[in-house]
C-alpha cells in the first residue's frame, strides 16, 4: 500500500512539472523576453564619456526623456540627482552636476544613471575619467596655538564638525538655485584651492576652498539663490554662512565679522549675507569661499565656469598673487 501510494504521488509530482515546462516554453515562444535574471549587464560607458580633473564639476546631459518622472545617478558611492532643464533649441531632457572631490584617486569610473517612468526603469551607463590635477604645497609658520589644540579646544572642534553633519544630512530635493553664478566677494583670489599645507612641519588636510583676500568689512553676497542652512561661529572657520542651494549643493562662507542672515532665510543671488573678517583661524581679513556638491569637495571658482551663462560657457578666469591672508578651516587637530 504504501509503495503504490509513494509512486502514485511520484506521477503526480512529474506531470506538475511537465505541464509547468510546457507553459514556460509556450510563452517564451508567444513573449520575447527574457524569463529569468541572468542577463550581462549593460557595458559600462555605453551611453558617452565626460572627463575632468579632481575638483572639478562635469555638466551630465540625459536628453529624449522627456517623459521621465525621475532621473538619478551614482558616482563612487555618491548620489547624483538630476533635474529637468529646457534649452532654446535643444531637446528637452535632465541634468546633472556630477562633483569630482578634489582627492578621487585618478582613474576612469562609471556613471551609473537609472531613468524611472513610472513603475518602469532603464539603465544608463557613463564612463567617467578622473584627471590628476596639479595643487600647490604650502608652507606655513603659525604661532603654535593656531595649529596645535588642547583637549578642551579638540572636544569643541568635533562638537561642530557634528553640529554640521547633522545640520546638513538631509538634501533639499528641489533645484533652488538658478542661471549664473557669481563671485561673492571683490577681492583678491588665491588660487589655493587643494593646496596641502605644511603648518610648523606638519602636513595637514588639503584646503578645500579658496581664500579671497578683501577689505575688512567688505560685503559678501550669496553666489546664488538658496536658503540658510546653519549659520555658525567655529574655532576654526570662525563666523560663518552654509546655504543649500538644493540636489546636494551647499556653499560656504567663513571668517565674517558680521552674518546678516539667518538659519532658514531664503537669499537670492547677489544678497548679502555678511561681511568679510578674520574671525575663527584666520592671519587676516579675507573669505573662505567652500562648495560641496552631493559630497564632493569641488573648487568654487568651477561653478562661474558652468554653460548656465545665456547657454555659453564663461572664459576660465585667471588666478591673482596670493595675499597675505589664509585660513585654517581643515587643519587636523593635535592634542598636547
């Protein structure tokens, strides 16, 4: 009884899995498409090629996708979100501003980008080649309290590090800046921008702004529309400005004598925001002009550079002497 009743249920299982066969080849043969996720993935880089050097910000064009509901990318390990973007005479399609920080290891990286219409998605793949850019070394000789800190200075100077992550952990999901952008101060520009510094002997952080040396007092002006963000007074930064401009991008503005706005404002392009000082670790009056797009550390001056510009793009400016003035906004702290 129980050897026909085991065959019996053998039957049974083997005509369940004939008949299920026989469906999966009926319609693969009625519906083209693949049945099963082992497909190669998309080349990487088949959709274009862009290149920069480290610093730098690429402009990253989707064009016909007009029917698109959402277009994001990711770029080592970073988010790249992209926005709808007309243009007279081009066709319509998404942007992004892809940020490459000014220490990615030269090389050639994707671009993966996922186009969303509805419940579908398509993948997108771009090939991104990261050029070495040449930043100069400093050498600085500071009074010893400027570069080395004490236990109590270091608590602080993480207590603020952690106060600006949180403050800056979410990314407003709306483009808020818009057109061109402009130089915040009128002074003179360093061009140290990914400098490594050598304070007293020791190598420290890159410097991941430029310094503008300008009168005490000077107005500063927001580079472009946004809202405040936070505005601080720091050990190392001193007074200081960070507007979030949207989609993961936020200016920096450091070393004020005076903010003339606060958290939550919005600002327009051309606003003063504050004045120029020396607050905070700085040798003399003059801005720290910092931009970080979707956590990339990029040179400001790139974004004077973007073809936002009535659709051309600006003449790359060129850099001043060096002042007399620096900051000190990312050196390591030492205990004594």
């Amino acid at each position: 009884m129980m050897m026909t009743a085991l065959k019996q249920t053998h039957v049974r299982i083997s005509r369940l899995d004939r008949t299920l066969i026989t469906a999966v080849v009926l319609l693969s043969s009625v519906f083209p498409v693949e049945l099963f996720s082992n497909t190669s993935p998309v080349p990487k880089g088949l959709d274009g090629q862009y290149s920069g050097k480290q610093g730098q910000v690429l402009v990253v064009t989707v064009k016909g996708e007009e029917q698109a509901t959402e277009v994001k990318g990711t770029f080592l390990s970073r988010t790249i979100p992209f926005f709808r973007e007309f243009r007279p005479g081009e066709p319509a399609g998404y942007i992004g501003l892809l940020g490459i920080d000014m220490q990615d290891d030269p090389g050639t990286y994707e671009l993966a980008v996922e186009v969303k219409q509805g419940e579908q998605a398509k993948q997108l793949s771009f090939n991104v080649l990261v050029a070495k850019e040449k930043f100069a070394v400093e050498h600085l000789k500071l009074p010893k309290e400027k570069v080395d800190l004490d236990e109590k200075s270091t608590a602080r100077w993480k207590a603020e590090q952690e106060q600006v992550k949180q403050a800056l952990a979410e990314n407003s999901r709306l483009k808020l800046w818009h057109s061109n952008f402009i130089e915040p101060v009128n002074g003179k520009r360093t061009g140290i921008f990914g400098s490594v510094r050598i304070m007293n002997g020791q190598p420290r952080n890159p410097h991941n702004g430029e310094d503008i040396g300008a009168p005490m007092g000077a107005d500063v002006a927001a580079t472009n529309d946004g809202i405040v963000r936070i505005t601080v007074d720091h050990i190392f930064s001193g007074k200081g400005v960070f507007i979030d401009h949207g989609l993961g991008f936020y200016t920096m503005y450091f070393h004020l004598s005076e903010v003339l706005v606060k958290d939550g404002d919005l600002v327009t392009v051309g606003q003063i925001i504050g004045k120029v000082g020396a607050t905070g670790r700085a040798t003399g009056p003059h801005l720290h002009w910092g931009v970080k797009l979707n956590g990339a550390r990029v040179n400001p001056y790139s974004l004077l550079e973007l073809p936002f510009k009535n659709g051309v793009v600006p003449a790359n400016s060129v850099s001043t002497p060096r002042p007399e003035t620096t900051s000190i906004p990312e050196a390591v702290p030492v205990k004594k």
